[in-house]
C-alpha cells in the first residue's frame, strides 16, 4: 500500500465518456514513482524482460499459445515486488498467471523469481492494467483477478483513481468466465468499504460470502500486509464471482 501524495501524472488526455464538462482526461490507477533499482534487480530486468515479460499489444492474447496449455488464467493487477505472486504460482503449477506492474524495480525482482524457481506458468505484462485489459484480454477468458493492497487512494479528491471501482470492475467482470471470481484484499477500511460498496453495485458479480471474506490460506502474507498489522490495521478481504 502506498498513501503518498501523487504527483502529476504527464500523459497525453484522452477522451473519457465517464466527464459530461467537456474536459477529458485520463485518469489513472497509479503514479510512476523511480523507486530503488537494485543491481540485482536491474540485471534481472535487463536479462530476463524479453523471455518472460509479454509487450504491449492491440491484438487479444492466446493464452493456449503463451503457456502451451489450456489451463485457468488468473491475473494479478499491481504485484509489488512479486514476492507472494511467485510464491502462489509455484504452489499452483496448474493455473497460469499473469501479473501487471508499472513498477520496474518489482518487475526485475519477478523476474529473478521467475528464473531462480523455474516457473513457466508465470508471464508479466509491464503496462497499465486497464489499457492491458482493455486491448489484450479476450472477455470471458479469466478465471481470477487478484487485487493485493492496492494504493488506496485515501484523499477523497483521489477516489476517483481507486481501481476497485465501477466502471473499471464493469470490465473486470466482462473479462472473467461464468464462476470466476475477483479477490480484494486491503489494509484501509475505508477503501475496503467503498470496494464492498463498488462490487456490490457491480453488475454480474455477487458476494461469494455474506459481508467481508474470511482469509484464503493459500495467500500468502505480503510485505504490506505486514506493515499493515505491524500498524493495527484490520485486514480486510473481498471475494465476489461471475454469476
């Protein structure tokens, strides 16, 4: 979870239906901060980007062909340093995943996952989730979609960039198959509750559980889950599917 104070984000406007002012902008998920690139991280990156990480494209993926099989997809939006993707890949060698990150420091650190543990059901796509959904992921093609502390966006001016949201869960749900399922999990009660909110109101999706999820054994604990209990915060777990 990251709570800093964004700073102004330089692309091109685009036109955005969701404004009846008459100005158009794009408004985004997440702010490209350099962060620490190690020099582990920096090699991985410079070695391994072209074996594992998938380019940006205006044609929707085959995964039969990207993966050999025909096995489940589940992307991950916004992995962080990967550390528990890897881990939830490795112990589920039968579903494939995706994960996209902005974040280069993250995706040289998956790529050094990747390798070290000889995972190939694992791809990245180092892009914006919502033009990668938009453009490269067939509907009704994936099974999950795992959302892991994501920026909160606490300041009620910057709601608007909070990802568990409609219209952008709209079409994260045109996306899942019939019984797929997408998982949020948040240290920020107030973004858990406006997520709750969102997803209800969210056409096709239904609660898998009556109020907030009890905790999935098979995630593991991330780095900012911990610093969210080290905080007191309640952790708070989401689990609606494709009806």
């Amino acid at each position: 979870m990251n709570t800093e104070e964004p700073t102004e984000n330089t692309r091109k406007p685009v036109t955005d239906p969701r404004h009846g002012d008459g100005i158009h902008r794009e408004v985004h998920t997440f702010v490209m901060r350099s962060g620490h690139f190690t020099e582990n991280e920096r090699r991985n990156y410079a070695e391994l980007h072209d074996s594992w990480c998938i380019p940006l494209g205006d044609e929707p993926l085959d995964f039969a062909t990207i993966f050999g099989n025909q096995n489940p997809v589940v992307i991950e939006i916004g992995f962080g340093m990967g550390h528990a993707t890897a881990i939830i890949a490795a112990e589920h060698p039968d579903i494939n995943y995706i994960g996209i990150e902005v974040h280069k420091p993250g995706v040289g650190r998956l790529l050094g996952e990747i390798r070290d543990r000889s995972l190939t059901n694992l791809r990245i796509i180092e892009y914006d989730a919502m033009e990668v959904l938009k453009k490269m992921i067939p509907d009704e093609s994936v099974s999950a979609f795992h959302i892991f502390f994501a920026d909160p966006w606490p300041k009620k001016r910057h709601h608007k960039r909070r990802l568990v949201q409609r219209p952008r869960t709209d079409m994260m749900t045109q996306k899942l198959t019939q019984g797929g399922y997408l998982y949020f999990v948040t240290d920020w009660l107030p973004y858990a509750e406006f997520g709750m909110e969102q997803l209800c109101a969210t056409p096709g999706l239904t609660n898998r559980y009556e109020g907030y999820a009890p905790h999935q054994e098979w995630r593991p604990e991330t780095r900012f889950e911990q610093k969210g209990i080290d905080a007191n915060r309640v952790i708070s777990e989401l689990m609606f599917e494709k009806v």
